[in-house]
C-alpha cells in the first residue's frame, strides 16, 4: 500500500534561494510520479503556518551558527528543543497531508496532482520550501537517510531580482557579529548571501551523502528550461533516476 510505502522511502525536501525556479521543479516532481504536499495552490510552498511561519524557526538557527553548515547537536538545548518540537510538528502534518487530496485553498494543505500512472518508489513524499535549505542538518537529524534537491540558479539573476525576501529576513542575523566588512549595496549583500548559503549547504550535503546518512542532488533550474533538448532531457533523466 502507499502508506507501507512511506514508511520505508525516504522524505524529499526541495530547497534554494528564493527565485531559484523551485516551481518549475516541483511540476516536474509530480509529472515523474512523486507525491509533492502543498499548502499553497500559486507557489506549491509549505508555508509552516503551524510553526509561525518560517523566520520564527530559521532565525534563533541562524542567529547560533551563522552559516548553513552546522552540527545540530551543537544549537543551545533550549534553541534546539524548540526547534525540534516545530519541525515534528510540521513533519507531522505533511505527512498527513500527503494522503489528502490536493488544495486548491491557501494554507490548507494536500497532496498535488501527478499522473495517474506514475509512482516515484524512491520517495515517500515531497514538500517544498526555498528557505527549508537552511535546515537541512536538521532534517537530516530528524529524518535519517532523507533527500535534499538543491535547486541553484545563476547568482547574478537572483541578486537583481525584486525578491529579496530573504535578505531582509536573514542577512543580518546572518552576519551578526562578523568581523569582515560586508557588502554595504542590496545587491551585494544578496550575492554575498546567495554564495555563502549555497557553498555552505552543498559542502554539508555532500559530506553526510558520502557517510550515507542523506541522499543528496544539486539541480541548476537553468537546464529544466533549456532552450537545448538534450540539456533538458538529461536533467530530467536524472531527477527520474533519483526519485
């Protein structure tokens, strides 16, 4: 059954940037037969209204490791308590959700449509929310052997973009207390941002994929819309392989 199913396949998250073509990803997600839940019918986000939203959970993170490349076991008890307690809470109600049908009311969360024929058996379920990128060793933590699909896209694109919701939110808990002179233009603290999290992240991936305690794929969003057949082909060939 699907629920057996779920039991023993891994979770997938998708993150990056805000801008970086999440959307576009997880269509193809679902089009490859992977059951992606969904709180938001424009977005496909995970919005994490139970926790608050998302800065009340990345922030007290960010404000302890100032980075993205962190050992969990290492956040003040009392940051990490409370932090553990939202994310369960919100692993909970995916989980849930992705038994339900799909939500065509914000905030109201179910699993989106996919192909009827089409089962991904690599992947209980999926959910997507750019900053969740920020978490990942702590959905590592809590969901031991799970799948991260980092999804990238060109720096300078995101750094020009009028979406700079995560720099207003984070850059300066981020680079608190730093003692290096930061970029004092809102472009430059958005690449500043956007290269720190992504090494960052990638760099943590990549370590637990090798002691194989996460499975992890860094997708350019460049190559889904490539107006070039075979790049587009490949890298959905390879999302298709991985789920």
């Amino acid at each position: 059954s699907q629920k057996d199913r779920q039991k023993q396949a891994p979770l997938l998250v998708v993150g990056g940037t805000d801008g970086s073509g999440t959307r576009k990803v997880v269509q193809t997600l679902t089009s490859l037969g992977v059951t992606m839940v969904s709180e938001d019918p424009e977005t496909y986000d995970i919005h994490g209204d139970l926790m608050g939203g998302w800065p009340p959970v990345v922030s007290p993170v960010l404000g302890v490791t100032h980075g993205l490349d962190y050992d969990p076991m290492k956040i003040p008890s009392n940051i990490f308590n409370d932090i553990k307690s939202k994310l369960q809470k919100l692993l909970l109600q995916t989980e849930q959700d992705s038994h339900k049908s799909e939500s065509f009311i914000l905030a109201k969360g179910g699993a989106l449509h996919k192909p009827l024929n089409a089962q991904a058996s690599r992947v209980a379920y999926g959910f997507k929310a750019p900053v969740a990128m920020t978490l990942v060793p702590l959905w590592a933590y809590l969901r031991p052997g799970m799948k991260f699909l980092h999804v990238l896209r060109d720096g300078r694109d995101i750094a020009l973009s009028t979406n700079q919701g995560p720099v207003q939110k984070f850059y300066k808990i981020m680079y608190s207390g730093s003692q290096n002179s930061l970029p004092k233009s809102s472009q430059g603290r958005a690449i500043h941002m956007w290269s720190d999290w992504n090494c960052q992240v990638r760099e943590y991936s990549e370590r637990l994929e090798k002691e194989n305690k996460m499975e992890y794929m860094a997708l350019y969003s460049e190559h889904l819309v490539s107006s070039h057949m075979g790049v587009r082909f490949k890298a959905i060939y390879e999302i298709a392989m991985w789920v």
